[in-house]
C-alpha cells in the first residue's frame, strides 16, 4: 500500500481548494457504495447539499488518488500521469469506510485510494459541484444595491482580516464594494489594493489619477460626461477589478455612475433573446492609440463561461474601432448594441453616487460598468486616484482568508 499522507495535511489541502472542513466536513457521511460499469454510486447518509446519491467514474477516482505516491505532499501538484491510466480501469475493492467519512478502494495493482467524504461532496460532479469554489452571483440595480449597500470601513478593512474578507465577497458575489473614510491623500488607494494584491500596470502606469489635464490621452481626463464603460477593452485581459478613491470633488457635477453588466445583459437575454445571442458570438473591434501606444483586441460584448453563466461584459463605444462585420450583419448588429445601450441607460440601472474626500468605489471591471456627469473645472477641483488588481489574484485572496476563518 502506497504511503499515506498525515490527516493534517490533507485536512489543510482539502481547506485550500474549498472542501467542506470543520463541523460541516466531519458531518459528511457515504451511507453505501454501489459500483457499477464504469462508476460508483455513493449514497449519502449525510451531504451538505441534502442529495441523496451521488456518481463518480472510477477513471476519475483512480486520477485523483491523495496519497503521497499519487500527489506530491508539499505542493500539491498531481504525479499521477492521468491519461497513461486505463480508461476502463476498475478497482478490485471498493467500500465506505471510517463509519462513512471517506471511500476506501484498492485498485487492481494494489494500490489503495482514501478519499474523505466531504471532499468527494465538495467536487460533485454529478450533483452540482463543478463550480464549487464560485460564490453566488447577485445582479442588481440601483435601487436593491441602495437597500443594501456594500459599505465598508477603511481602518477595518486596512487593518483586519476579517472585514477585508468581507469586501471581498462583496467584489465577488455583487461585484462593487464601497469604502468610507480613506484618508484623502495620495497612494491610499494602493495601500487598499496592495492589501488585497500585486497592482496591475497598464500603460497608463501602475496608479493613474483622473483629473482635468491639459493635452490628454484620454476623455477620462476631462471635464466631459462619460457614458457608462468598462476601462480597457481594447486589451487581451482588461483588468479585473478597479479602485477609483476620492481626493477633492468641489466641482459642481461630476456624480460617478455605476451599472451592472450582469443584469443588463440577463434583460437583454430575456427581452431581446437574438440579440443577445448576435452580442456573445460578435467580436468587435476595440483599439487605444497615442504617440506611444497602439493597442487593439477584438471579443464579444458579452461573454459567457463553459456553462452559459456570464463571465464578462466588454463595452465602451468610445474605445470601439469601426466595426467591420460582413455586410448583412451589420445592421443587426448594431441594433443589438443599441437595445443592450437602452437598458445600460435606464434610470433604474444606474447607481449614482457624489463622491465625497475619503469615499473609493472597487468594482469589477469586467462586468459592473461605470462612468461620471460632467463637471466644471472652473468651478472648483475634482481629483480621483486610480488603480487595478486581477481578479484571479484578488479570488485568491478571499479563499485564503475564508480558509483562515474556517470559511
């Protein structure tokens, strides 16, 4: 029998790609296994999602072995070749054990596999787990965000874990996080980030400030409105989340706006179901040129993940090229764009919010769109400081706090 790996570190493996732990992993319980063909059936005694039986190909269990032997103890990288195993691999033993917590299953070789119950269950492919480690996602409009605003404070979240993970669930499942009380000065806005990850450096820098400038390079730095955009589309990978933070807002006008892209478009695919489908398989033309910079990508305006659920919004018309889309298709498309611009657009979409000094919005770039009314420069100053994280990274982040918590 191969070695087996300490309870510990399993237990700690398990809590960094989202197991169920604690209470709620011991409570896990497999009443019988039933093998079949080519899978087991587990019939639950106990499951955090109340199902009554689950499947699992044996293919799948063998490549998925947690031993020692099978995965390497410290970094958890598999050294298991997965696809020299035979496809129609079948173990010789296969039982619940340890009172129901874990599958027990010797396959022909001798070698053994233990897998723990609330592992199997937080990976259940069969019965809805494929996408456990996504938190839910909440679309909104104004007036449900105004009922339940995602506020925060800046010395809780600068200085504990716990309300930073708390942010970041809000990033996460609702995609804004609002944050009060942050010194008015310049690089507080980094401090939050860097609190959350590495900064993403675009070419407009690592940190930007959006201000009235002369001679610019882009309208942000104007005094013009700015219809509601996402930052960057004309990049491979706009970033993932931006931090916009407050320094003056004694100009009249200037109010932020905020919509979610994600509601916009579950309208969209409700009301409008063709052209949404023409909005997720069109790549339009998005381009940035300067003096130094000529930066061009093409992709959907809506793009959606393996499973249909939305995975991101890519929308700035004053960023977008000419579109060059065959001759027949070009008026539709532009209908599309125009019945997804109209609900963008609607009152009750748009979250506007005056900025004060100390006030910074965090939002997901690539889905909750934002942009600002005009303002007067000449009637007083208007200075936000700017900059991004990856969302990959910022995920990263809440699952090491919510493991820290037990979460």
């Amino acid at each position: 029998m191969a070695e087996q790996r300490s309870i510990g570190a399993e237990r700690v493996e398990a809590a960094a790609e989202g197991a169920p732990e604690g209470a709620a992993g011991e409570s896990v319980r497999i009443a019988a296994a039933a093998p079949a063909a080519d899978h087991v059936a587990l019939h639950w005694a106990a499951h955090p999602r109340g199902l009554a039986a689950s499947r699992f190909h044996f293919v799948w269990l063998r490549a998925n072995c947690r031993c020692a032997e099978c995965l390497h103890p410290h970094t958890w990288e598999r050294t298991i070749d997965s696809y020299a195993l035979d496809p129609a691999i079948r173990p010789a033993e296969i039982a619940a054990a340890e009172e129901g917590r874990a599958l027990a299953l010797r396959w022909p070789d001798g070698h053994e596999t233990r897998l723990a119950a609330g592992w199997l269950a937080a990976r259940d492919y069969d019965g809805g787990a494929r996408r456990a480690d996504m938190r839910a996602v909440r679309s909104w409009d104004a007036a449900a965000l105004l009922a339940d605003p995602p506020e925060h404070r800046w010395e809780a979240v600068t200085t504990g874990d716990a309300d930073l993970r708390l942010m970041l669930t809000d990033l996460r499942e609702r995609g804004l996080a609002i944050v009060r009380g942050v010194p008015p000065q310049d690089g507080e806005v980094e401090r939050v980030a860097r609190r959350i990850a590495f900064l993403r450096e675009t070419n407009f820098g690592v940190g930007f400030r959006v201000e009235n400038k002369p001679d610019p390079n882009n309208v942000a730095y104007t005094a013009l409105e700015l219809k509601a955009h996402t930052d960057l589309p004309n990049r491979e990978s706009p970033p993932g989340i931006q931090f916009l933070h407050c320094h003056r807002a004694d100009a009249a006008g200037g109010e932020s706006l905020l919509v979610d892209g994600f509601r916009a478009a579950e309208r969209l695919r409700d009301e409008a179901p063709e052209a949404f489908a023409r909005l997720t398989r069109t790549a339009l033309p998005f381009r940035f040129v300067d003096a130094d910079w000529d930066i061009r990508w093409r992709a959907p305006t809506i793009r959606l993940d393996a499973d249909g659920d939305f995975e991101e919004v890519r929308y700035h018309d004053a960023l977008t090229a000419p579109l060059d889309v065959p001759f027949e298709e070009m008026g539709p498309l532009y209908d599309a764009l125009r019945r997804f611009t109209a609900i963008l657009r609607e009152p009750q979409m748009e979250l506007r919010l005056k900025l004060q000094p100390g006030d910074l919005i965090a939002f997901q770039n690539r889905r909750v769109l934002h942009g600002r009314g005009a303002f007067d420069p000449n009637a007083g100053l208007r200075k936000l400081e700017g900059c991004y994280v990856d969302c990959d990274d910022a995920w990263s982040r809440l699952r090491v706090l919510e493991r820290s918590a037990g979460g």
